[in-house]
C-alpha cells in the first residue's frame, strides 16, 4: 500500500465512523420521534421514519462520499473489495476490516446519541423481536438489491446519482420488505441499543446479519452477471473518491 493511502486513511475512517452514527442517529431518532408524535399509528410512523431516512442518507452520501465513498455499511465495503480485486481498484482486505470496525462503532454511538437527544436512558437494549422467516428473507432481498443499486451506477458512470438513487431504494423497502428493509449490518447491531420503534432485539440480530451477508453475496453475482466489466469502478462505489491505494 502506498503513503498516499496510509495517510489517508485515518481520513476515510473518520468519515465512515461520521456518516454511520448519524446515519443511525437519523434512523432511530427519527422512530423515536414519529412513535411520540404518532402514537397510535403505526403506518404514519413508518412513514415518518422513511421518509427523515431517505433525506438524511441522501444528505450523508454527499457531504461524506467523496472522502471515503460513503459506504457506511460492512457489506458495501466487502463487495466492494471482491468486485475490484481483479482490476487492483476497490478497498483492500485491511481496509475492509478497518471499515468494518468503524461502521459497527458508528452505529453503536449513532443509537446512543439519539437515546440522549430524546431523553431518554442512556444505556437500554432493545426488545423488539424481529425472527421470522419473512424478515430473514426480506434482508435477503433488501441487501441484495441495494448493492446493485450500487455498483450499477458506478460502472455506468452515474454514481453522482447515488444519493438520490440509494436513498429512494432505501425508503421504497421501508415499505416492501417486512423487515423495513435494515441491508446493514453496522444498522442492525447500533439498533440493538434503543428500545423503541426502530430497535432490535439482540437475538434477532445474528439472523439479520447472516441474510444480509448472503444478500451482499446474491447482490454481487447478479452485479457480476449483469456487468462484467464493474469491478473495474469499484472506486467509484457508492461515490467517486480516491482511496490511493494499490490492493494490499
């Protein structure tokens, strides 16, 4: 690996540790909000919290992207480092394993601080049961489709649609998967620390985390089938940036 990209990426960690906490912070603050406000309507909070999820990753996308890539999610970086190592483009295997850590942190303090900016305890875990067959194959469906999403714009040189693009497939599977659509692991494990709308239950998680692996796995071969030639913009995932590296 070469200086540039050492120097560089306590840079890019920072970003992915950044973009991941308020990610989440987003997602269960604004579920936390929307079950306050909405009380006894369960529909109108789903749509709260969406809709404040669909603006808020499209918002991170741009304003972190071009540092790190706005990954924000293990799965995106470990496809993105399959998908570019024949070409040498992409993360390299450290790097995966960096971002990974960053992104699972991230959400953890993401879940913590919305617990603190609604007043509520600090230090909670969530009850909220999500193990059925149904949720296991919606995170299939769900992780799949975003990582095509994904990497289908970046070998069509339209990643600067990402922001719009990843944050309206996100809010649609709000609505069409069961499991409303998590597709991340780093989401899955910082949701465990709110016990409310958005959480889940800490036993659930080892499932979620499981279909969203085979998902990124099912995501990446159809990627593959549909363009064989994508791994050649795996720097381009989910935004153009310069990670400065050779594969190491």
């Amino acid at each position: 690996m070469p200086p540039a990209a050492s120097t560089d990426l306590p840079r890019r960690l920072l970003a992915e540790f950044l973009g991941t906490a308020l990610l989440v912070a987003v997602i269960v603050g604004s579920g936390i909000a929307a079950q306050q406000l909405s009380p006894n309507d369960v529909g109108l909070q789903l749509l709260e919290n969406s809709m404040a999820t669909v603006f808020g990753l499209a918002v991170l996308i741009l304003v972190l992207g071009p540092v790190s890539g706005a990954h924000f999610n293990p799965v995106v970086s470990a496809v993105d480092h399959l998908l570019g190592r024949r070409s040498g483009v992409g993360l390299s295997a450290v790097d995966v394993g960096y971002y990974s850590v960053v992104q699972v942190a991230g959400g953890i303090v993401g879940a913590l601080l919305a617990n603190v900016m609604f007043d509520l305890p600090l230090a909670q875990i969530s009850t909220k049961d999500r193990l059925t067959t149904g949720h296991t194959v919606a995170e299939v469906v769900a992780t799949a489709g975003l990582i095509v999403v994904i990497f289908a714009l970046a070998r069509g040189g339209r990643a600067a649609l990402s922001a719009a693009a990843v944050g309206a497939y996100i809010g649609a599977a709000y609505w069409f998967t069961s499991s409303t659509s998590f597709a991340n692991p780093a989401v899955a494990v910082g949701r465990i620390f709110s016990d409310t709308f958005a959480g889940i239950s800490p036993a659930s998680v080892p499932i979620f985390v499981a279909a969203q692996v085979v998902g990124g796995a099912v995501g990446l071969v159809l990627v593959v089938l549909l363009y064989p030639d994508a791994g050649a913009a795996a720097d381009r995932a989910v935004v153009p940036h310069r990670p400065g590296r050779r594969r190491g």
